[in-house]
C-alpha cells in the first residue's frame, strides 16, 4: 500500500513511497494518478506533506478529509434464464 506521494522541487509528483518488509522504499514513476477511494485517498493526501504542502497535498483550504460522505452499495447480480416482472 502506498504511504505518501514524493514530490520534486517543481512541485510535480515523481513517485511514491510504500512499506514492503517493513522498509520504506520508493516508486520513481511519470505519472502518479490518486484513485483510493474515500477514505485512503485524503489519507494519501494528508500524509504526503513536504516543506511546500505543510498541511498535505491539495490541502491548501484545510477541507481535505473533512465532510466526508461515503456511499455503499450493496448489490446482487445473477443471470435468470425467464423473464421477470
């Protein structure tokens, strides 16, 4: 799992850190796209703070994280052979 998103001196991302047998290592990539879902991607955002981004990436409103809703879904799929009604 990816802990924080590393940032140049631009202030473009230039990869990511994660945990591997408990050492911390790091991902070089071109392109770092934040897709986690409600919960990890501010929590990706949070701790991904540098001496540019104090409060985390994006965070410049101090919002991130913060109202948070989250919708479930909970659904069944199945193939009937007869038509329903």
């Amino acid at each position: 799992m990816v802990g924080r998103i590393v940032m140049g001196d631009d202030g473009r991302a230039t990869g990511i850190e994660y945990l591997r047998e408990g050492r911390w290592r790091f991902q070089r990539s071109r392109h770092v796209v934040v897709a986690s879902y409600a919960i990890d991607t501010p929590r990706l955002l949070l701790m991904s703070s540098t001496q540019r981004f104090p409060d985390g990436l994006a965070n410049r409103s101090g919002l991130v994280g913060k109202n948070l809703m989250v919708q479930l879904n909970q659904a069944v799929w199945d193939t009937i052979a007869e038509e329903v009604r």
